[in-house]
C-alpha cells in the first residue's frame, strides 16, 4: 500500500476538513502525482492562501507557504522569481482564487508563470461556514443568499484560457484517477496550468442545497461531470446543470520566468 | 424583550434597531455571523435594506463609500486581516466625510496565523481618522451602535465599534434587545446635508491643491476634538430612552485609590473582580476602563488618574519599537501635569488568556515596583 505518510506533516493533524469534505482526496492525489514523478520536495514549494482548501500544504511534508486571503499568486510570483528553478504549486479555493484574488489570478495567467495551481471548486465559502462565493451556482442557497443567489458564476477555466493560460483543466475528487493525471501532467507543464477541482462541501454547501448527505454530493459530481468532447456536443438545454471535465487548453507558448532570463542575457549581451 | 444572544449578533440587533440601509461585507473569521444575521434579517424583511455581497473587504468598504455618499445609512464589519485590507478606504470614507459605522471584531494579525483575539489590527488603524469605541460586554455592544451612527451622523464621521474576538464575539449574554421603534426616538432618520443627488449635484473626492487641502484635514480635527463631547451626551440622551450609559470612560472604585490599574474591553470586567478582591484584602485600588479611544478623552483620563499615587496600563497591544499604545495616549495624557510613574504590562496577545491571577500578577508587580523607568513590561512570556 502506498505510504502517504511518507509526505505528511503529522505534527499539523487532526486535519481541520469536515467528513465528507473532498479536500483530502485532491491531497492524496496530489502526493501520488508528485511521487510518481519522482519530484524533489527540497526543490517544491507549496503557496497557498486562505480557506479551507488552503489548509492543503499545511498537512505537507514539503517546504509551504500559507499567505494571506487571495495573493497565494503573488507570494508564489515572487517565490519563482527568486529562484525560476523551484517547482511552485499554488492551492487556492473559489473564493481565495475567484473573489479576492481575482486580479491576481487574470494576471498570473495573463503572464503564463510557470506556476500549478490547483484550484479547489466546492461553490461556497467552506471555512466561515457557507457564505455564496463567486462560484456559487445562480439558485443555490447560501448563509448569504436564503432565497437562492442571484449573480452569474465564473466560468473559472475559461477565464484562465482567455487571459493566457498554457494548459487549463476540470476535474473533480468523485473521478479520481482523472484527478490524480491531470494534477500530474499540470506538474510536468511549463507554464501557468490549472487544474480545477470540483470538491463536495456537504457541511456548507450541500446541507443548503438538498445535499446534506455526502454520499449524495458524490453521486452529483459522478452523474453531473461530463467530458468535455460530449459536453461540446450538447445542447444548451442539455447542459443545464452539467460540467464539462477534461483538458480544456494545452497550448506550449512563452513563459514569463524565461523570458525574463533571455531578456537579461540578451540586453546583458548587447 | 431580553435575549440570550452571541456578541456577533448583539452587533447585528444594534445594526437592525438602527435601520441602516445599506450594508456591504465579506467574510472573515470571527466575524462572519454579524452580516450573516444581517443578511437573514435582509432577506426575510426584518430590515428594510440592501446587502451587498462583495469580493474583498476592500470593496466592501469602497461599496459603503458609495452608498453612504447617496444618503443612506450604512453598515460592514470585519476582523483583522480585512480590516487592514480596508485600510485605503477608511482613510478615503474620513476624508470624504462620510458616517459609516464599522464593527471590527479584534483578532490578532498574522502571520504566524491566529484567530485568537488582540487588539493590534484596529489600533494599527489609529490615525485614520475613525472615531473608536471599545466595548466590554453584549448589551453594551448592541447599545453602542446606534448611538456610533448618531455620533457619526452628528459630526460626518465614520464610527468603529470595536469588541474582542471570542471572549465576546462568540460568547452568550443576556442582552435586553432594542428595537427600531424606540430607537427612532432617540436616532431620527438619516438626512445628510450633502449626498449625491441628480437635482443638487456636487462633485465628490475631487482634486484639492496646497490651497485648501491642509483646511479640509483641520475640519476633521476640529470635528474629532468636537468628538468627546458629543459621545458624551448622545450616551445621555440613549440612557434617557433605554435607562443605559456607559460614558467615554469609566472609573472603577478610583475616588481614594492610589493605585490605578487602566484597560479595555473584556479585560474591564475581568479587571473589576480582581480590584473587589483586592479591596477586601485591604489594597487601595482601582480600575479605569478606556471606551472611547479616538478621539482620545485626555481630560477625562488627567481628572480621574492624576489622584493616584500610581498607574498602571494592561495593553493586549504593542506598538513595536514603542509601547503599549493606550500606555502611549495614557502617558500623554498626564504629561508635563503630574509626576506620577506610569507602568506599562503587555498581555494575552494571540488571544492568550487574561485571567484574574493574570491581573492579579499585573497588580502585585505594579505595586511592588519601584522603577518607573520600566515601561514596558511582558506577561507571561516563555523565555
């Protein structure tokens, strides 16, 4: 059996995440990827801001970053700045990466910063008990939003392709197998990638929204994740509710900490 | 109607008893039951207002800015973090003059990360320009806001209500709920001289050269010195309707004590056990609780400590490189008008308890001491 003990700060548990929280699937995943790999954790470093999703790097035998609500991005821009050889993994949530990092995350992509960012999707913010977040489906219920929210979600994935993204991907911790590839091929990928990933919060999310039960935000994201070459084909009608699943983008294009490097050897040069 | 409520929500009934109309927050630990309340109240219509959910507290601040520049009364609280991340726009919503009212619940700034509470986020805010009031206990807490929006209202000022994190956000009190119908006897309707309006239209934060800049900051000064007095009689005129005062400090068995230990929030009344304690033992002693912080009530604080023989200040603060801080206003205060020591103790930081032997440590080491030069003082610290 795998030993992912191996990569865990004991020390920090008991974990803070709720039963039936999807958190710790993406963290299994995550040390499965690396260790498949082969990665340096001397040479790796996790950046992560606020919320629950950012307890991730906390629980990690790895050198970690918990920064503040949102600027996960920035701290880890100057992380790779310093020293382009690192290998920088950025955790964020809805919240932290959509609401008050917004900014940073258009520019971070926008500069195709050799940065993974794993993007934690649970629709809610989790951590201070379920307020609607900017990934908050219109209709559903929020401690905010009693009546069903009003206001249009991010299409998160799309909006790192559209600011420059090299490789964007959409996941969830019910496909796990999936999760665990394209967390790997987003580590092996020089440029900004993201891997979102669709988590259940049934503590904040899923009691609200008819979801209480565990089992059944499971069973959403099983019967509601549709690949992406099927969801292309489908009607509008038809999309409603579903999310498409699958690599989104993988494009090879310039990356900001080379092109850093070959602007000061070529002024150096001249 | 009394009611066993959470000091997060005695912060939402004072807020639903003032009848703001706009209120605009974000999330943040400890504080997210207080606009989580307001936003239930909003949507089942127990209060005629808008709630705007927004993406950082620095929008949420800036939402307020702009609902109280077209009128209305307006509402956000936040907690560390956040409201260092509000920190422009307290500055812009001074200078624009505006009376939000602000209820910061106190936590301790990271990192090393703490939810636990102490007071160095919103005194790092001191010079801002908001009006601060400390609060001690639930009933207080709620009593305060509405008189922080007349206070504001009255001197077109913004207004933080300021209470600690836990000790009182999170814990139970009785709290005798005021409702808008009798606040409004005492609270009238918000009519601002000046708001945006298309039939009266003025320009907002506009560009203001060496010629006139410098005035616009002396009217802000001139209203905080206005500050105290004010404070102190919208507190008389709340105690004429609801039979409750607090005053902009408070003086605990101080008239013959020669020794005067000085504090704030929740430390107050854990404060106030230990000086009947002391008393009983024979120890002539006394407390003074600091409720308003800016503007600062100098003359109350000389007329009350200068009696003592010694005075001794808890800060669960630090101003780095300095002092406590309220040691700081407190030393101020008597300067140059009595030679007396001033003691400064710093405690409870990162929420560590501040027990009464805490105290009780803080006052036998004040009355031991025979070096005033020793000004800042730790408590309990692991070396």
């Amino acid at each position: 059996m795998f030993n992912y003990l191996e990569y865990i700060r004991e020390s920090n548990f008991p974990h803070i995440w709720c039963a039936g929280c999807g958190d710790g699937i993406i963290l299994k995943a995550l040390i499965r990827a690396i260790d498949k790999l082969g990665m340096s954790r001397d040479e790796s470093v996790m950046v992560s801001g606020i919320g629950c999703s950012s307890r991730t790097p906390g629980y990690m035998d790895i050198n970690t970053l918990h920064t503040t609500h949102g600027r996960a991005l920035p701290f880890a821009t100057g992380v790779k700045l310093a020293n382009p050889d690192l290998k920088v993994i950025v955790i964020t949530g809805d919240g932290d990466a959509t609401a008050i990092g917004g900014n940073h995350f258009i520019h971070a992509a926008r500069r195709n910063i050799d940065l993974t960012v794993l993007l934690y999707n649970n629709y809610i913010y989790g951590m201070t008990g379920g307020q609607c977040s900017p990934m908050t489906p219109v209709g559903s219920k929020a401690s905010t939003a009693q009546h069903g929210n009003l206001e249009p979600s991010f299409n998160t994935s799309g909006l790192a392709i559209a600011a420059g993204a090299s490789f964007v991907a959409r996941t969830d911790v019910y496909h796990v197998q999936q999760c665990e590839k394209f967390i790997s091929k987003a580590l092996q990928k020089k440029g900004f990638s993201l891997v979102e990933i669709m988590t259940p919060c049934p503590t904040a999310y899923g009691r609200r929204n008819k979801m209480a039960n565990p089992v059944t935000m499971m069973e959403w994201l099983k019967d509601n994740m549709v690949p992406v070459a099927k969801y292309d084909k489908m009607t509008d009608q038809e999309r409603e509710g579903k999310v498409s699943a699958g690599i989104l983008c993988d494009i090879d294009k310039a990356e900001f900490t080379a092109e850093y490097d070959k602007l000061i050897k070529k002024v150096r040069t001249e | 109607m009394k009611k066993v409520i959470m000091g997060n929500h005695a912060v939402s009934y004072g807020v639903r008893a003032s009848e703001a109309k706009v209120i605009s927050a974000y999330p943040i630990t400890p504080q997210t039951h207080v606009v989580e309340l307001l936003s239930e109240m909003c949507a089942n219509g127990e209060i005629d207002a808008k709630f705007i959910k927004v993406e950082s507290e620095h929008s949420a601040m800036a939402a307020c800015v702009g609902a109280s520049a077209a009128g209305v009364r307006t509402f956000t609280a936040t907690s560390s973090q956040g409201l260092l991340l509000m920190h422009e726009m307290l500055h812009w919503a001074v200078g624009a003059r505006l009376p939000i009212v602000l209820a910061n619940i106190n936590r301790a700034v990271g990192p090393p990360w703490s939810i636990w509470t102490d007071q160095n986020d919103s005194l790092s805010q001191r010079d801002v320009g908001w009006l601060q009031l400390y609060v001690e206990s639930n009933q207080e807490t709620q009593d305060t806001i509405p008189q922080a929006f007349k206070i504001a209202e009255e001197l077109q000022m913004p207004v933080m209500v300021v209470m600690d994190a836990f000790f009182l956000s999170h814990t139970y009190e009785i709290v005798d709920l005021i409702e808008a119908e009798k606040v409004r006897e005492f609270l009238p309707p918000y009519q601002p001289e000046i708001k945006m309006d298309v039939n009266d239209p003025h320009s907002f934060g506009n560009l203001a050269g060496p010629d006139m800049y410098m005035e616009l900051r002396y009217m802000i000064q001139e209203a905080m010195e206005k500050g105290i007095d004010v404070i102190k009689r919208v507190d008389k005129e709340f105690e004429k309707v609801f039979g409750r005062g607090y005053g902009v400090v408070e003086a605990y068995r101080c008239d013959d004590a020669e020794t005067i230990l000085v504090t704030s929030g929740t430390v107050a009344s854990t404060t106030r056990a230990v000086i009947d304690e002391m008393r009983d033992e024979g120890i002539s002693i006394g407390a003074l609780k600091i409720r308003v912080f800016r503007p600062f009530p100098f003359e109350d604080v000389f007329e009350i400590l200068s009696k003592a023989k010694k005075v001794a200040v808890i800060d669960r603060n630090i101003s780095f490189g300095g002092h406590g801080i309220f040691y700081q206003e407190i030393k101020s205060a008597l300067y140059g008008r009595t030679g007396i020591p001033i003691l400064g103790y710093i405690a409870g930081l990162g929420g560590r308890d501040i027990t009464p032997s805490v105290i009780r440590e803080i006052a036998d080491k004040a009355l031991s001491d025979k070096n005033p030069e020793r000004y800042i003082n730790w408590i309990g610290v692991k070396r």
